[in-house]
C-alpha cells in the first residue's frame, strides 16, 4: 500500500476511534512529513485523500481540520418491512417470497451426496478447513469456470461475501455506488463499514453511464455494486455495450465492481448470458454467485472470484468472520456436483419456472395491462410494474387488507425516495394464488 495512503488510513482510524473529533486541527504539512520522515508531497496526497472523502476541509492560509461527521448520511431507511407484514395473520397471498418451493429442493438426490460423505469421510468432515474452502470445491467451480482455484474464495452466502467484500476493501468514509432502486442488504453491508452509499439511476439497458462518470468524478468511489443479469428489483439486465462502459470506468478511474449474479440460472430467453467478469481483462471485477436461490435457501453456501490484488485482504475477513465456511457443506455439495446433481437440478428448475414465468406474465397482462407498465425480463423471479397512475403505497395499504403483500418500491430504496412500482415474486406462489392475487389488485387499481 502507498505511503500516502498508509498515513491517511491511520487517521481515518483515529477518527474512527474519537481520537480525533470535528474540528480538530491536523498537524501542519511540514511537521507531520519530518516527523515520519517523508516528502511534504506524501503528507499532500494523504490529506487530499481524507478531502476527497470529505472527513476533513482545508481552510486557506490556517491548515486542515477535521470534519464533523453526519453519521445520518449512512442510515439505510426501510420504509415497508415486508418480514413484519409476513406474520400477520390476514396475508392470505405472498408475492413477496424470493426462495424457490420447498417442493422443488432436491432432498433425495442431496442426501445421497451427505451418506456418501459421510460414509467416506467420516469425522474428518467435520474438522477446520481452508478458510478460501475445500480445494476439491474450488477446483470443481474453478474448472467450470476456467478459472484457477486460488482465485475462488467459498462463501456462506451472498450477503456474507459483501460483508467480508466491505471489510477487506472498504475505510471509514469511503463511498460506495449502487444501483437504484437497489437490494438494501448490500447497501447496509458498505454502510455498516462507515461508507457512504449513493445511488444511481437505471435505465432500460443498466447503470446510467453518464451520470455515474459524474459522480464518479465528483466522489472518487472505491466500489460499484451491480447485478448485471435480472437486477433487484428492475429486472433489467444489461446489454455488452452498458457492461464494457462500465469495465471502462473501473479501468480509468481505478475502483473495482461487486458483480452479484444469482439469478443467471433462470434464464428462459435462450439467449446467452455473458457475465462482467467474462469481459473482465484487468481485474477490475469481484465476482459473487450463491447457491441459495438455485437449491435451497438454508444451504447458505456460495463463492466469489476474487482479483489478486485484493485476494489476501478477503481472505483474512473471511477467517474473521467465521474461520471458513461450514467443511462437511462443502464436502456434501462437492459430491453432489460430482454425482451429476446438481445440473440436472438446474435443468429442473429452468423448465418449471420458465412456464411459471409465462403464466404470470400473461395473467398480469390479462388482469392489470391496462394499469400497469412491465418491464419482460426473459428471465429471474420477479416482474417489476410502475403503475400509469396512483399511488404504490396506497395500493399495498388496499391490497394487504384484502390479504395480499406485495414489495413497493420503497423496500429497495435507501433514502426518502418514492417509487411509483411494485415487484411480484413468482418463486413460491400457486397459480391459484396468482391469480387471486391480480383479480384483487385489479378491483383495487379499477376503484383507485
């Protein structure tokens, strides 16, 4: 790590720590380079670099201080809890669930692949592993992949590779880009480090360009966050041309992309599927996939593909956090890619929710078109509709005491902004349901 860099790590950390509080004044340039014998020019880029995160401000001819925090600025606002509306006793129909049926889990086949383990194994399973995880795993996922195991680091889940993605990349004061609306899980994971989080608008192919270059420009950001393929909740995926002017940025601007991919499989267009990190030739990509969405939920097991220059970090916020993913997962899994599971799963579950996507798709063009835009994905778990007029929050009031939730636009936003849409999950509803469900939201949108 840079010198500069260094130093101002070390004061971001007192500040951290209260050792420094608003208003503080920084030690002059020339005295703190003699007293840790470097060049004024160092202690120069130190500085500018706690500016440019806005923790301190220079007042000309007087020095450097240090800023008074707004700690309001990385609050994360829910404004609807679809978890609180869940329990309550009148919901009668979900469209909020984004796990696959319990129907659909393949527990036969799943534990054929744990007796195998277990039978081969047997305590040795059970020990402390690698904390990147098992190599038969990683070389298994690396092959795949055409990727070298070493770059493979497991994970129990998504949400944990962002938390130990924030902790090997991120400092106090930092900003981070997401997409917006966004999965709030990640903005709270960057926002709990101490970044600032800031959205930036989609449009109909990805990320607005133009606009994130401006912020890009303005806030300097260590990471973006973006889920090239199905995002949450737009169900936009991007074109080549939006993903190679995003690697671009990375490149010219020197941060890296969270890529986050866990609907891929759920492709039902037959078009190709290109991922970043497939375009990514300066390793400027963290690539995130986990096998929740796809198997099952309480699997909590996942992996990323991490570039070298940030692989020894993540390693040791892994070990961290839990000293490496749960072994005899990872050795039961291994065995049940082996055992050619796993893709016959996959194949399973593409066919069943590709006809579950056109079922939905049609009743929601036959029950509510009229009231509704809706982007078709060809692909994920979700339909995102904006309402050509009215009220979301309105809607979702009606439509949850008539026994029906729905997510709003508000459960993805992490700041005052209102939406005018609202996402129905298909991922474990019947189609009785469905179909109950938009007649209801039909007689309330007919009425509003």
């Amino acid at each position: 790590m840079p010198v500069y860099r260094q130093i101002a790590d070390g004061i971001i950390k007192n500040i951290e720590a209260g050792v420094l509080t608003g208003g503080a004044a920084l030690p002059p340039i020339r005295q703190l380079a003699d007293r840790l014998g470097v060049s004024r020019e160092t202690v120069v880029r130190a500085y500018k670099r706690l500016e440019s995160k806005r923790l301190v401000y220079t007042r000309e001819g007087s020095g450097t201080y240090v800023a008074e925090i707004s700690h309001k600025e990385n609050e994360i606002f829910r404004k609807f809890s679809a978890q609180e509306a869940k329990a309550r006793p009148e919901v009668k129909i979900d469209f909020t669930s984004s796990n696959i049926s319990r129907e659909l889990f393949p527990l036969k086949e799943f534990k054929r692949a744990v007796d195998h383990v277990f039978d081969v194994g047997g305590g040795d399973i059970f020990g402390y592993e690698d904390p990147r995880g098992i190599i038969g795993l990683r070389e298994l996922i690396g092959d795949r992949l055409g990727r070298p195991a070493e770059r493979i680091q497991i994970i129990s889940g998504a949400q944990q590779g962002l938390d130990i993605i924030a902790k090997a990349v991120l400092t106090y004061g930092d900003y981070v880009f997401t997409e917006k609306p966004t999965y709030t899980g990640a903005a709270e994971a960057f926002a709990l480090r101490g970044a600032n989080v800031v959205g930036v608008d989609m449009e109909n192919d990805g990320i607005d360009t133009e606009r994130l270059e401006k912020l890009i420009k303005l806030y300097k950001p260590e990471l973006i966050y973006v889920m090239p393929h199905f995002q949450t909740p737009t169900t936009i995926s991007y074109t080549i041309e939006k993903k190679r002017r995003l690697l671009d940025l990375s490149s010219k601007y020197d941060f890296y992309i969270i890529e986050e991919d866990n609907l891929s499989d759920f492709n039902y267009s037959g078009k190709s599927l290109m991922s970043l990190k497939a375009l990514d030739h300066k390793n400027r990509v963290i690539y995130i996939k986990s096998f929740s969405k796809i198997l099952m939920p309480g699997l909590r097991l996942g992996y990323m593909i991490m570039p070298k220059a940030i692989s020894e970090a993540v390693v040791s916020a892994k070990y961290s956090t839990d000293m490496g993913t749960s072994g005899f997962m990872q050795y039961a899994f291994e065995s049940y890619i082996k055992s050619g599971g796993f893709e016959k799963h996959i194949a399973v579950i593409r066919r069943y929710y590709a006809e579950k996507y056109r079922f939905v798709r049609d009743c929601i063009n036959r029950f509510i078109g009229k009231y509704v835009y809706m982007n078709e994905p060809g692909g994920g778990l979700y339909f995102w509709l904006t309402l050509k007029r009215g009220n979301v929050s309105e809607l979702s009031e009606r439509l949850l005491s008539s026994g029906v939730l729905i997510d709003t636009g508000r459960s993805f936003a992490f700041d005052d902004e209102d939406f005018s849409s609202f996402r129905l999950s298909f991922a474990d509803i019947s189609d009785d349901d469905v179909t109950e469900g938009l007649r209801k939201i039909s007689s309330i949108l007919s009425r509003m």
